[in-house]
C-alpha cells in the first residue's frame, strides 16, 4: 500500500506512465545495419529500460552460444517540441542475418523470424 | 470474455511488480512480439502491419531478399558470369547463372521462373547445381522453326 501512495504521489507530480507503440519497421537488406527498428512514445521524467531481446514467447532467453553475437540492441531517446507529455524512444536492433536461418527464432517452414523486445518504466 | 486492454494477447502482461534482481518497482511492461515474414521470391515490397494500442502487442514485420540475389549470363560450363560483352547469337543457347551476392543468404533452390517475351519459343532446363555449387544455372534454349508473336 506505502508503494502504492508513493507511485501516486509521483504520478501526480509528475504526469502519467505510458509506452505507446509507433511503428516497426523491418530492413533486412544485403547492407542494412540495423534490422528492426521499434519506434515508441514514452512518459516524459520516467525512467525507461529496453530489456534484452528474446525468444517470441517473450519468457525464454535467446539461447546460447548465439545469444551474444546474434543481436546488438541500441537506444535513443528524443524529446520534441510538439509533445509536451512524451519522449520518443528508438529501439535499434542489429542482428546478424548469417544467423539467422539456424536459429531457433526462425521457423524455416513458415518463413517466419519470431522474437519479442520488452520496455519498461521503471522506479528505482 | 476477452480483456478489452489486450488486442490479441498471447499472454498477460506484468504492470507494477517488484523486480528482485535488479531493486526496482516496474510500472509499466509492454511486450512486443515481432513477426518477420520473410518473403522468398525476391519481388517482394517491405510493410509493417500496426496493430492497435495495447498494452501486449503483435507486431508484424516483413522482409525481402532481392538485394542478395543477382542473376547473369554465364559461361557455358557455369563456372560463372560471362563478362565479356558478346550479343548472343541467333539461336544460340543462352546459360543464365543466378547467384547470391551474401554469405548472409544462400540459394537453395529455384522454385519457378518467369520469361517475359517470346515464351513460347524457347525452353528452358535447369542445370541447378551440377555446374557449380555456387550458381543456379538456367540453359535456355531457343527452338527451331518457333517466331515470335
């Protein structure tokens, strides 16, 4: 209950919580560099974390030994003018495509790539 | 019933749990599950598809191959393209070799393949791998006595 009040009481100063989804977008071309690029909108003051990538069902870790050299995650996080109340928050993945037709994120069946990025906002 | 704030979910989505591991309070957790549909007969447009707002999200994704893939006219044992800039000849058979230009992307097979002029008057056989393991290699042959449209 104590947390509760405190997160309440850090609402109302601060303005509301939220992650607003954007847009994906997908370019695996022979140079592209950064595969999937995750565009969101997030509260203003809050504090985000991108969580590393995983399996599609969104619980397993992406299994090693490729876990560390199948993907590289980057962030960026811009503030406009135009929106008083949210930041913009770029999620940049870059994967290693010679990996990925072994992988267990490919379904070589169905031609389908399948993983999931988690964002939270976070109290410390 | 289906939960009005979750479009298509898979699972349920955390909201304000103690994180252990790393001493934090999460208030808000979106998942996004992403699907990349890769297409494979290189003539495919990239597009995303957006959902809706939720809070656990579907997102998906598509991908093409076609800057990997190039074709060209080849040498007639398939052991590559032919660069030299001969015309081919009237009834001369035409060896096309299709080939990727990544380690990234390797060609497994040819599944079809479309001539666009003078179709019927020529054939064509697919000599696959038995040239070179790095070509597919299409022999196109014209046929006698066949004008064109």
């Amino acid at each position: 209950m104590q947390l509760i009040l405190i997160l309440f009481t850090i609402n109302v100063i601060q303005g509301p919580w939220a992650i607003g989804f954007e847009k994906l977008d997908t370019n695996f071309d022979k140079n592209s560099d950064k595969e999937l690029t995750l565009i969101l909108k997030v509260s203003r003051n809050r504090t985000h974390k991108v969580l590393d990538l995983r399996m599609g069902d969104c619980k397993t870790p992406i299994p090693n030994p490729i876990s560390g050299d199948f993907f590289a995650t980057s962030e960026d996080r811009n503030s406009f003018d135009n929106d008083a109340t949210n930041d913009e928050l770029v999620v940049k993945i870059d994967m290693d495509k010679s990996m990925i037709a072994d992988s267990p994120m490919y379904n070589a069946e169905s031609k389908v790539l399948q993983v999931c990025q988690i964002v939270q906002l976070v109290v410390f | 019933m289906q939960n009005p704030r979750c479009y298509k979910c898979a699972r349920l989505f955390n909201w304000l749990y103690f994180d252990n591991s790393n001493n934090e309070v999460v208030v808000v957790e979106e998942r996004h599950e992403i699907d990349v549909t890769f297409k494979l007969d290189f003539d495919y447009t990239t597009s995303n598809v957006v959902l809706e707002a939720a809070t656990n999200k579907l997102l998906e994704g598509g991908a093409d191959v076609v800057s990997y893939v190039q074709a060209c006219k080849c040498k007639t044992d398939g052991s590559g393209c032919d660069e030299a800039e001969s015309k081919l000849l009237p009834n001369a058979e035409l060896h096309v070799c299709i080939y990727s230009t990544s380690a990234d992307v390797g060609i497994d097979y040819l599944d079809s393949m479309v001539r666009a002029r003078m179709s019927r008057c020529f054939r064509s056989v697919l000599l696959h791998s038995l040239l070179s393991p790095k070509f597919i290699v299409v022999l196109i042959i014209p046929l006698t006595g066949c004008h064109a449209d």
